[in-house]
C-alpha cells in the first residue's frame, strides 16, 4: 500500500483556501499512485479555531468543504481532520474527528479520545472525547485511525483513563496513522520522534504520522511529520517550517520501501540541548520558527509592512534581522529615536544595522518633544526629583512615534521586548511594550544574543558593537539594565527554572542560587502579570510561552 503524507500550511477560518490545499494534495498523490493520501488534523478549518467552533454557521462551511473534497476521493483514500456533530444530547456538542473518505463518499469518522486541556490546548472546552474505537478496513488492511493527543498518553504517569490505541488492538490493525496539529517549542521536535517510537515499540505496528506546519498567530507547527516502521525505525522526517509531500510504501511485513517520491527537500535536524538553558537552544529551529511565524501573521492577515523602534541595542537589531528575513527589507522600516541620554554609538550602531540590511530607517529625535511634556507637568510635577516618571515619558513618547507613523502609513509595529524583560516587567505599558506581535517575547536575553550570533554567522549583519556593549535603557544618564536587574547569564538561569520548569523557591534555591536573590526574582515575575495581561500576541518557541498558554491570576499574594 502506497501511503502520502501531506504536511500543509492551513489558514483557519479560510474554508476555500484551506479546501484547494487539500484538493491539490489529493491531485498530487494520485498521480504518484498513491492508495491513501494523509492530512492533518482539523485541516478542514485550521488549528485551534476556539471559539469559532461555538457558531453553527462555522460547523456548517466545514460540512460543505468536506462533502467539495469528497467528490475528488474517488480513485484514492482520503484522510482528513474537521469537527463532527455529536448526535448524543449529553456531553458536548462537537468531536473533534477523523474523516476517512473513498469513493466520493465518507466511509468511516474515527473521534479523538485523548482533549488536551493544558498549555496553549483547550479542547476540552470544546470536543466530547470519543465514545468507541474501531479500525478501519481498506483494501486488505485494518487501520488504527489517532489523532495527535491521542497517542501521547503512553509512560508511567498517562494523563488520560484511556488510551485508544490500547482499543484498537483488540482488532489486530495492521497500521496506525496519527493526524495532527503538534505545536513547535524548542524541545518538542525530539519528544514528538520519542513518542512515535514508543508507540511502535509498544504495538509492534508501522506508523505515519502528519504534522500540519505554518504559525498561527502566536502558536507556530513545525510540520516535521514522521514514518517509523514496526521495529521502531525512523524511515523519514519531513522538513521543518516547509510545507512537503511525500509517498511511502508499506510492505506486508510492516517495513517500507525506500521513499517513492519526495515533493520539497528535507532538512537537517539542528542541534539543542533541551535540559538547559543555554545558547544552544538558540539554533537554527528556534530562528527558522520567527522568521515562518513573522511571515505567515503578515501575510494570513493581509499585511505587508512593518515599523519598529531601532535603539541600537540587540533586541530590536535582533528583530529587525528577522523581520527583514520574513518581510523583505524593503518593507521593514526602522525609525531610531534618540534621546538627550542617547549615546552617539547607539545612533550609528543603529544606522550601521540598517545600512546593512539595506532596510529604510528614519531619525527622530524626541528631546523636544520630551521636553515639552515636562513643560506641562511642571505644575503637577513641582520640584520633584527625576524619577521612573519621566523615563517612562520618553519610552511612551517614542510608543506614540511609532504608532503615528504606523497609522499613517499601514504598518504593523513588532514590539522587541525579551522574555527577560516581560517576565520582571522592566519594560513600559503603552511605550516599548507596544506593538502588534512580540518577536522575542519567548526569547530569553542570552538566547537573543545567540540568535545574534547566528545571523552573523556568514557575515556581520549585525554590528558587534550591537553584541558586545553592555544593554541600557538610556532613559537616563550612564544608565544599564544591570542597575535594575540581575545579571542575565543568572536571571535567565532562574526564571527558566520558574517558568518552564515550573520549580518552586525551595527547588531553585537548592541548585546553588543566591536565596535572597531568586526571592527577588519571583516575586518580580508574579507582581507583573498585569504588565504581561496587556501585551500583545508573542510567537511561542519554549514549552511555556507568556500569553495563553500561561495563565496565573494578576490579583494574587503567591511568591509576591
């Protein structure tokens, strides 16, 4: 049986495109000959639709994609993902599903089991889990039809009562195929090929597994769909960040053939170390996600062009790198706003960075502007020491700067605030927190200079003054982030281990940390959820990103 995979960029909500994807991809396999061509999960309406899923009118244009796409099922299987109507008055309303279509008409629905309701997953909220498990028959074989969750629950420690798989072996399948829509973090490639070679170790089966790619909003696929045989070998990966097709052929034994035919060239794995919070989780995987998040935002909402503040210092150097990348340079403008305490260095180092992009950028001082303010607060503000006040002035003034240009002109503002800063609120509401998408909202300082590093590692893009000087504010005279925060080698140290980890005081306290120090640290963290409850979307590469996928109350006493 010859089997294709697609792994396809979909735009939810967007039945008719999203429906000529799978047309196409179907068209495609059938001139390979293949028997059954794969898809993803929920690819009918784009994953996670949320809410969209709560309006009759939705459930109905994914009925009516789904009986277009059938009509093209007619030589060929057709494995596709969309919800289905739960016909049982208790429980909820919908299934999130598998729908198996030959002959122009759908033969079998294979139901979720496994909802995830963690993390950036609220299935639950939404799906009823499946009732009963069967295989389906097709030309000679019984497939074992999962979907994504459902074969994850496997280890000492599973998360759900039942498990589907364990289900379907009571009819002996021959082979299990997995859709999906598994989300990238920079640890997730790896697990995901652990657990598609546990299932095989377990079951003893051949499995496919198809992965959808391309970002929505803040949640970026990867696609990296998998093929393992039944003695628990990878028989390919598919490219990460591309869309791709591919045919492979199973043998009766459970083994394949050699790949029959390949639609995009596959990529090497980068390389990372997951236990650690280090520069080597700022590879190649992690740039290649924010460049395909930047990308798929603009172009899935229509929007061409982008603003962003250019200080000088490596956060907006390291966005506007990567925005340039996606966008194209000349659709990424940089407007640097210097400031009496603005260093003549971070000026040039600014312009130098745009020289060599070959972006437009534009210069517009704020002095006069700041000062006017001060002007008008002199009343209020009386004889009043300088103070964090008239700091956050001049970021809400270069804020204003930039929505004014933004507004007149169609872009979209990039925020270039770290993980560092959002997650000890050294940033200001409404100033530098602005913006329309967070690049490196999930990106710890020194992850940020290591992704530095690696867009200069054909040629110096970005000054290495940029690099090497320390970071400030300049929002007052000598002023660095060091004045206000701890050294970053260590603060990210301890809000890896917080947040990801999520350890608590005593654990982190035990790894050697100064007790007074990690004290500081969290309390920084939990005091400035409101700060974080009003940023923007951020592009999410870690296992636990700031937005929705993290959800602590912002009136609470724990740890502040």
């Amino acid at each position: 049986m010859k089997i294709a995979l697609a792994q396809q960029n979909y735009h939810i909500g967007n039945f008719e495109d999203n429906t000529r994807k799978i047309i196409e991809g179907i068209e495609w396999a059938k001139q390979q000959g293949a028997d059954l061509v794969m898809f993803s999960e929920l690819c009918v309406c784009g994953y996670p639709p949320r809410d969209f899923l709560e309006f009759d009118d939705f459930i109905n244009k994914c009925n009516q994609a789904i009986d277009t796409i059938k009509q093209h099922a007619d030589t060929i299987a057709v494995l596709i993902g969309a919800p289905d109507k739960n016909p049982v008055r208790e429980g909820k309303d919908l299934f999130n599903a598998a729908y198996f279509l030959y002959e122009k008409e759908v033969k079998a629905v294979a139901h979720k089991t496994c909802l995830p309701n963690y993390d950036v997953f609220d299935e639950y909220r939404y799906f009823e889990p499946a009732y009963n498990w069967n295989v389906i028959e097709f030309k000679g074989k019984k497939l074992a039809v999962t979907i994504c969750e459902d074969i994850w629950n496997l280890g000492d420690n599973p998360l759900y009562r039942n498990c589907p798989m364990d289900e379907l072996m009571k009819q002996q399948p021959d082979i299990m195929l997995n859709i999906s829509a598994s989300p990238f973090d920079y640890t997730h490639v790896e697990d995901r090929k652990a657990i598609v070679k546990l299932n095989t170790t377990k079951y003893k089966l051949p499995m496919l597994y198809c992965n959808c790619v391309g970002s929505q909003t803040e949640i970026v696929f990867d696609g990296a769909s998998l093929v393992f045989d039944k003695n628990a070998n990878l028989i390919k990966q598919l490219p990460l960040f591309e869309e791709a097709m591919e045919v492979f052929e199973l043998k009766d034994d459970g083994t394949f053939v050699q790949p029959v035919k390949a639609f995009a060239k596959n990529l090497p794995d980068a390389e990372f170390n997951p236990a650690e919070l280090n520069s080597n989780l700022c590879t190649a995987e992690i740039h290649n996600a924010i460049v395909m998040a930047i990308k798929d935002y603009f172009s899935k909402m229509g929007f061409t062009k982008a603003i962003l503040g250019s200080s000088g210092g490596i956060d907006s150097a390291v966005t506007l790198a990567l925005a340039c990348e996606a966008l194209g340079k000349e659709n990424v403008r940089a407007v640097l706003m210097p400031s009496q305490y603005s260093t003549d260095h971070s000026v040039t180092d600014a312009e130098q960075l745009s020289k060599n992009l070959g972006n437009p950028y534009d210069i517009v001082p704020i002095k006069n502007i700041y000062e006017s303010f001060l002007t008008e607060l002199k009343p209020i503000y009386k004889d009043l020491p300088f103070s964090l006040a008239e700091e956050n002035i001049q970021a809400r003034t270069r804020g204003n700067l930039l929505m004014a240009i933004a507004n007149k002109f169609g872009y979209i503002l990039l925020n270039t605030s770290n993980k560092s800063e959002l997650a000890t609120g050294y940033g200001t509401l409404y100033g530098d927190m602005a913006g329309g998408l967070g690049v490196l909202g999930d990106c710890y300082k020194m992850q940020i200079y290591a992704l530095a590093k690696y867009i200069n590692k054909d040629n110096e893009i970005i000054p290495n003054n940029i690099i090497v000087k320390p970071p400030s504010a300049e929002l007052r005279p000598g002023q660095k982030d060091s004045d206000s925060l701890p050294d970053y080698a260590i603060l990210d140290q301890i809000l890896y281990q917080y947040i990801e980890r999520r350890q608590g005081p005593k654990e982190i306290k035990s790894q050697g940390f100064d007790p007074a120090l990690v004290d500081r640290v969290l309390k920084m963290v939990n005091v400035n959820e409101y700060k974080r409850n009003q940023f923007c979307p951020i592009i999410r590469i870690s296992p636990k990103a700031f937005g929705v996928g993290r959800r602590v109350p912002i009136v609470g006493k724990y740890l502040s």
